[in-house]
C-alpha cells in the first residue's frame, strides 16, 4: 500500500553553491555557522565551501576572543574576500596569522586593522604587494606603521580613497606627502592625534587631493591656519573637518569653510560665548 505521507526533503539537499551558500547561509551569524560544522560531517563539507567563498569576514562578529587556530582555519582556503574586518585583535592576532590571508586574497577592496598592536610592517608591505583594488584601509592605533611601509602602500595602490593613520605616530610629514602624491584619489583621511604631522602634509593633501571630503586633524599641535586656508582653496569638496584640540587653528582660517557649509568640530566662538554665558547663568541660579 503507497504511503500517502510526503516525504520530507533534507535542508542539504537544495543545491549548495546555487541556493544554500549565496541566499540562506549568507543571512546566519558566524556564530551560528560554525556550530551547524558540528553537526555532521556534510554540514562540516556545507559550511567549509560557503567559508571558502565568503566576500566579507567580520571579527566583531564572532567576538574578539577568537582563538587564533580558528582564524586561520576559518580562512585558509578563501582566495575571494573583498572585505576584512579584524579591528581590536590585538591579544591574538600576529604577522604569522594575517599574512598567508593576504596573500592568497587579490581582491581585498576594504581591509580594517584598528587597534591591531602585535602585527609589524610586514603585514602593511604584503597589503600593497596582494592588493592592488583596496579602497579603505583603517590602521588606526598602529603604531608599528612607518614611513617606508607607508610608501610602498602608496606606490601600489593608487586607487585608495580612504586611509585611517589615527595615532600612527611614527609617521612624519614627508611620508604623508608621499602618500597624498601617489594616491590622488583620496576622498578620507585621519591623522589624528600625530604631533609629527603639521602644515607641510596638510598643504600636501590640500592640493594633491581634489576629491578629498573628509580630513580629521584632531590633536596634531602642528597645525595651523595657513593650511587650513590652502584646504579651502584646494579642496571644493570638503564636507567634514575635525581640528579639536588644534590649539593654533583660529576662526579667522574655519571661517571660509564654515561659510560653504562644511562641518567641523570646532563651533563659532559666539556660540560658544553663549553656552559659556548659559552656565554661568545656571551656576547662579543654583546658588
């Protein structure tokens, strides 16, 4: 007698590079993912060809405390990413583990390296060498950045368009200007708390980099209103300037950007005579 109960079809049936990899293990957590390895070895087989594929690794998704077997395990077969995303990876992450990925991945169009303390200027060198493509390149916080590492950055990728140096403190105004002179296409820029960086870099930027939309110059003492003129003659842009704690930046020189409507972090000083006046109000008040 034919059973009239439908049989009931495998999730690992549905055709794996077609519907399960590109359109339902791309909406999972990699959390979720990589406990789905555990469950049978076809799972293992499923989500080793969708890790193999994967255009995008976040670390701040799996959470900082990846341990450092996993990371290279997760990516050792992947010569297709696009973006890598490992900010605050410091208590694990070395050159030993990040540069075999590099190198096996041409396409890298955005890599972000935030507050990665233990990798050296090797890793910077192999990113210029294996990505021609990089668009966005976060290396805020590394202070194993220098000059020469810099450059070669700047003589193989020419299509760069934003590039975070915060508190790379060993760079200096020359290499900034190499940078800005190779790399024409620049859009954003941080230089952020660098006291080695002054007018020489940002006059360099200014007038290297016509697409240039957002500079943050928070901290760097050695600035001064000269190049914030030149930015407002070289740069029809500009949209966002961030020169907090620039104690030689004046309103005298904020002024002309501030009256084309670009936004900065410093605020006129009758508004800021007013909030004074306010608190000073508010302090009498309350006695």
């Amino acid at each position: 007698m034919m059973s009239l109960t439908p049989s009931r079809g495998c999730l690992l049936d549905l055709p794996w590079e077609d519907i399960l990899v590109p359109h339902i293990l791309c909406h999972l957590p990699l959390q979720q993912l990589l406990s789905l390895q555990r469950v049978s070895k076809s799972f293992q087989s499923l989500i080793q060809l969708y890790l193999a594929n994967m255009r995008c690794f976040d670390s701040s998704k799996i959470g900082p405390a990846i341990p450092r077997a996993a990371f290279v395990n997760l990516l050792k077969d992947n010569e297709v990413l696009h973006q890598l995303v490992l900010q605050n990876c410091s208590d694990w992450l070395t050159d030993r583990e990040l540069l075999p990925v590099i190198g096996q991945n041409h396409h890298l169009q955005q890599i972000q390296l935030k507050g990665c303390a233990q990798l050296s200027r090797h890793v910077l060198v192999a990113i210029s060498l294996s990505c021609p493509n990089l668009r966005r390149l976060s290396l805020a916080h590394c202070e194993w950045v220098d000059s020469l590492s810099l450059r070669s950055l700047a003589d193989h990728c020419k299509a760069l368009e934003a590039v975070d140096l915060t508190a790379c403190r060993q760079l200096k105004d020359e290499a900034i200007c190499y940078l800005a002179q190779k790399c024409s296409k620049l859009k954003s820029v941080s230089l952020a708390v660098n006291a080695n960086v002054g007018d020489v870099a940002v006059e360099e930027i200014a007038k290297c980099c016509p697409e240039l939309e957002h500079l943050d110059l928070t901290g760097c003492l050695r600035v001064k209103n000269d190049s914030i003129r030149v930015l407002a003659e070289y740069c029809p842009k500009l949209r966002s300037l961030k020169v907090k704690h620039c104690h030689n930046v004046a309103e005298s020189s904020l002024s002309i950007l501030r009256g084309r409507g670009v936004e900065l972090d410093v605020e006129p000083p009758l508004q800021r005579a007013l909030v004074l006046l306010q608190d000073v109000g508010f302090e009498k008040i309350q006695i």
